[in-house]
C-alpha cells in the first residue's frame, strides 16, 4: 500500500475519503481553492496546497495545477473523489506518467463508457439489454425523425456525450420531433462539444436501478447488490436506498450479472457504477430493465450500499488501486437491512430551489443535540457551524443516511432525522426531504422518477414560519 494519499476534490467526498485514508494510516493531502482556505476537507488534512481561486475551472480542474500539489507533497496516489476530473480519462493518464497512483479505473474504461452510443454498441456486443433505440452513425433530421417514428412516441433525444440531464429532450409527438432534436443539439454542443444525440423509447413508469460493481487488476469482478433512485427532480437524485423496493431474487440476479458482464466487457477496475431504467408499468421484472450508462466512479449515494453490505468501498478503491484484489468473493458479500439517503442541499424550495449562498450561522444535524450518545444516523458532510457556502460549487452540503431492519423502519427514521435539520439564515431542503419521505405512496415504495413532479402540490413548502428553524421549504 502507497503511504500518501491526495485528493482532487473538495467538500464531503473529500472528508470521506480522508475519513478512510486515516484509519489505513495514510498521510493525507487535501487542494484547495481560495474561496475554500478555511474549509472542513483543509482542516481535516495532514496538509493542503493551495491551487488557484474561486472557479473550479482555475483551480479544482485544472490538471496541471493538482499535480504540482501532487508532485510538491511528495503524494503518491491521487483519488479523484466525483465529478470535477473523476471521468477524465487524459487527467488518469496524466497521473500515472507522472509515476502516481491513479485511484480509479483504467483510462480505456472512462473512453469507452464516456459516450453513450459507443456504450450502447459495446453492452449489445456483451450480451446486456439496452433501451429500444437508434444510436447510428446517420444523424440528418430525415433519418432520426424515421427512426423516431418507427420506434413509437414518446421518445427520448438524448446528446451522445450528456449527463445530468443536459441534453435530453423528451418528444411526444412526431409533429414536435425537429424542434426537441434543435433543442438537443443545442445543448449537447455547448455543454459538450458534441451535438450528435441518440434517441430511445420513453418509458413512461421510468425507475432508475443501479448496481455497484467493483473490478481489480486480477480479473475479479463483482457487483455489490443494487440501489434504487428513482426519486429525482429533474434528472437529480435526491433520496437513494437500497435495495430497490419490489426487486424479487430472480430479477436481482438478471440484472446484477448483467452490470457485472457490462464492467468485464471493458476490463474495469477500482468502483464503478452501472445505471439501468427499468419500466415499473407492471412491476421489476428481468425484461423490462435495460442498460442505461455506466458512471466510472465512486457514486454520492455510495453510503447506502456500505451500510447493506459493511463494506467499506473506499477501502476496497485504495487496496485495489495498490494492486491487492477485491477482499471478497461474490458469495461473501452479504445484503442485510435496508438504508436510505437523502440529500440535504442549500437550496430555497420556496424560490424554485435557487442555491442559498452564505455563512452557516446555525448548522445543527441529527445527532449533535446529544454529543453523549453515539447516533444511529450517519452524516457525511463538508461543512461545519461557522462555514460558507459558496456561489461557486455544488449545493450539496450533506448526506443523511440510515440503516434498518426494514424499508418501513428506514423511511420513518430517515424523515424523522430530516425533521431535525437546523440550519440558518442558509435555507436547505430538509422539510422539502421530510415531506417526501412521508408521503403515503413513497412510503408505499410505489415511486418513479415522475414522482416529485407529479406530487408537487405535496411536497412543496407550507405557509411561512411552519417550517421552523430550518427555514428548509
């Protein structure tokens, strides 16, 4: 095992790993923008660079600038943490000439899943279901309109390179098609550089299953069970849990060997992540689940799966990017209990979730109130009473996470915690978290991605000053 650990990120995935990095006896090394000097992943660091000001593209981005930090540290391993340079497969690269641990997959493996329509080529070739779609080489308006056509409305444009819900377009009627493929396009080249788009079928009953899986450098590859996000606003997760409510053992094992044919057909190493759609019309079943992407890194939802598994992944990312293999056998790795997450984000409801910006005057989460007992509510969180949040990063300033016997259990106690969320003057959207997690037909797990859209007149905030000090909306 390598002695020294840098993380190219900030905010909680930073402080997680350190978390793990510390118990291995690792000396840590955070980077940090400006607008970050005194942040929590900084002080939670053996030490910290300095890389550069507020804007992550001059600073936590910025390749060149991570690798001096690295090379100046005397760091010899480097996790990227999510988003930022994660998927950056020339960033991977760059690491390794530079005689450093890449702690991630393998730079071939970010390509070949970066795009969706070469990723949909290959997973065909593996033998995993995909949507019922078009992803070809002819992208003029008269082949995809005709494609579109044959495959039945409503569609789904999707941009080749898109993610997070840029780029996609849905199309309800063969009338509409030229203006969603203009908007698609449009998207797709200024987000991405890319204007090509693919087109599927719209499942109208969408859920979002994913596995984890999780490969090393002797060949091993295996799935740790799934996870359901269903629960989304626009395109966002907003509450995961796992397992997926309604996933019977026959359409668990269907759909686990396929994520796990999906990683071995790019010869994956380190934590990944492969995302399928399922149509719940009628219920989880083996055909009716199809590949979707595949996320080459660790995932913000990656706690529930440790806590139904007592894995520790980032553990498991830092022994197999040392070249140790997966500690586990398939067989071992157990699924006990049911865990949910929600994601608590500086946001105001109330103003369409605008970002609320400023200084953590009051912050106060499940479990501080009794600093004598040990809480049975996991946070993950990068910052503290006291600290900003900045106009310049993701809203994200926590995780609040369960564990139970039961989905039933866990749903209640997940929205009790919620309920205790005391932040000020920055608005969160715990109440909003709260009223989702109570909600009769989420508790019922019949959800889909159209949830929060389709129950909006529930979920949002109630008159002023019934909120109390959360102020979440």
């Amino acid at each position: 095992m390598f002695k020294s650990v840098l993380v190219a990120n900030r905010g909680e995935i930073a402080c997680r790993v350190f978390r793990t990095a510390r118990r291995l006896g690792l000396r840590t090394i955070a980077v940090h923008s400006e607008a970050d000097a005194k942040a929590l992943h900084v002080r939670e660091a053996d030490e910290a660079v300095l890389i550069g000001p507020a804007p992550a593209r001059e600073s936590y981005l910025d390749a060149a600038k991570v690798l001096a930090a690295a090379k100046a540290t005397g760091a010899e391993a480097i996790h990227p943490g999510y988003g930022f340079l994660s998927e950056n497969a020339d960033f991977a690269e760059a690491v390794m000439a530079a005689g450093l641990v890449w702690i991630g997959p393998p730079p071939a493996a970010i390509r070949a899943m970066g795009l969706k329509d070469a990723a949909k080529t290959l997973m065909i070739e593996a033998g995993v279901p995909v949507t019922p779609g078009y992803l070809g080489e002819d992208q003029s308006l008269d082949r995809l309109q005709k494609e579109a056509d044959a495959i039945g409305y409503p569609v789904l444009i999707k941009a080749v390179a898109g993610g997070g819900g840029k780029g996609m377009k849905k199309v309800e009627r063969a009338e509409d098609f030229a203006d969603g493929l203009a908007s698609a396009r449009r998207e797709g080249q200024s987000s991405f550089g890319d204007p090509r788009v693919l087109i599927e079928k719209y499942i109208t009953r969408p859920r979002h299953i994913e596995v984890q899986v999780f490969g090393d450098s002797h060949g091993t590859v295996v799935h740790l069970h799934e996870r359901d996000c269903s629960l989304q606003r626009r395109h966002q997760k907003v509450i995961e849990e796992a397992p997926a409510p309604g996933m019977d053992a026959a359409t668990r094992k269907a759909v686990t060997d396929a994520a796990v044919r999906a990683a071995k057909a790019v010869n994956y190493e380190g934590a990944g992540t492969i995302e399928f759609i399922a149509d719940a019309s009628e219920g989880l079943t083996a055909d009716r689940i199809w590949f979707m992407e595949m996320n080459t890194r660790l995932q913000v939802e990656h706690p529930v799966t440790e806590a139904i598994t007592g894995v520790d992944l980032v553990e498991w990312q830092l022994r197999v990017a040392a070249g140790e293999p997966i500690p586990l056998k398939q067989a071992d790795i157990p699924l006990n209990g049911w865990a949910m997450e929600a994601r608590l984000y500086a946001e105001d409801p109330a103003n369409g979730f605008l970002p609320s910006i400023g200084r953590l005057e009051h912050f106060l989460m499940p479990g501080d109130r009794s600093p004598y007992e040990a809480s049975d509510v996991r946070i993950d969180t990068g910052v503290r009473q006291g600290g900003r949040v900045s106009q310049f990063y993701d809203p994200m300033i926590a995780k609040i996470i369960v564990h139970r016997n039961n989905r039933d259990q866990a749903a209640a106690d997940l929205a009790e915690a919620c309920g205790e969320v005391e932040v000020w003057p920055v608005r969160t959207n715990a109440a909003f978290l709260k009223r989702c997690l109570d909600h009769p037909q989420f508790v019922a797990g019949d959800v889909d991605t159209g949830f929060i859209g389709e129950k909006e007149a529930d979920l949002m905030p109630r008159p002023l000053s019934t909120e109390g000090l959360q102020a979440a909306g």
